[in-house]
C-alpha cells in the first residue's frame, strides 16, 4: 500500500495587522485542503480562574459568541492524561449576504495537564477548528490569548475564516464587557 502524493504550498498574508500562514495541503485522491490560523488576545480586570471557568462551560459561549444560537451537552469523556472532556453540539446561525444559515458542529473542550483550555470544533464538510485559550495572571487581571488552526476544504477556507476570525474578535469583547461587569 503506498502512500498519497502530498504537496504543501505556503502563502503569508497579512489581514487586519494579524498575520496568517496559510498552507494548502493537495492529496492524491483528488481532496484539497487548506490550513490557516490565527491569534488573539485581551486582557480582562478579573481573575484567570473566572475566566477559565467561563470559557471552559461552553454552555455560557451563547452569553458571548454572535453566532450560537443553542449549546447542548452530549457527553463526557476522560483522556489518557486524565483530562475531562465535555462534548457538545452546538447549533449556529451565520448571515451570509442575503441569506441566513444555519448549521450544527460538534465540539470537544477540556483543560489540558498545562492549564489551557483546548477544543475541537468538527463541521461538514471537512471543516476543523483546533483552539487553544490560556488564561494568564497579569497586574490586577488576566491576559487571555487564543491560537485558532483552521482546516477547511480550499472553496470554503476564506468564508470560515473572516466568519471565525470575526467571531471571535466580538466573542472577545463581549467576554470582556460580561467578565469585568460581574465584577463592577
């Protein structure tokens, strides 16, 4: 058995001060996928535990995230380090033109032996979003940052990318605005 021809094309593009590596990943059997990230931070007046706590009990992301619409908790797992893994199905709803669209996805979230907190969001067709939050103690607060991979199918790749990119930068504020008024 041998395996597929893979080749590996790499563009750097900067979008909105963010710079992004996007890498297209062609396989031999005729799918063509693209990888791209990108990164954030804020820094919220509260502790990183409440933080933490927060954004690990996806069930408050419908409080801060503009595109869920429903969170429900499916199951719980362990994984081989001990970590607990919650999972979810998450209902979404994206305005795209004209056109408003609805979608599920199905998401694995838990606090990994370092103390970030580490999803997986899966979504037809082929769509992949690996996160990686660390809540981090700085002066009188927290300074959270956020790694995003992304993996989509190279027609779908722009579109989840400024949808996720700018969902993120609102799910940031608004994590801010909740955060430090609980504490007002």
């Amino acid at each position: 058995m041998h395996q597929p021809l893979l080749l590996h094309l790499f563009t750097l593009v900067v979008f909105e001060e963010i710079i992004i590596l996007i890498t297209s990943t062609s396989r031999s059997n005729g799918t063509h996928m693209v990888h791209t990230s990108f990164e954030q931070d804020i820094f919220i007046a509260t502790s990183s535990e409440k933080v933490t706590d927060f954004l690990v009990g996806l069930n408050n992301h419908s409080q801060i995230h503009p595109l869920i619409v429903k969170v429900e908790q499916t199951a719980s797992s362990t994984a081989e380090d001990g970590t607990e893994i919650k999972h979810y199905k998450i209902r979404d709803r994206m305005k795209q033109g004209p056109f408003t669209i609805a979608f599920t996805y199905d998401v694995m979230i838990g606090i990994n032996t370092q103390g970030e907190i580490v999803s997986d969001a899966y979504q037809k067709p082929g769509i992949h979003l690996h996160n990686i939050t660390r809540c981090l103690p700085e002066g009188n607060g927290t300074r959270v940052t956020e790694h995003v991979e992304i993996t989509a199918p190279r027609l779908l790749i722009q579109t989840v990318f400024k949808q996720g990119l700018a969902s993120h930068k609102e799910m940031f504020a608004n994590l801010k605005k909740a955060l430090e008024n609980i504490d007002a």
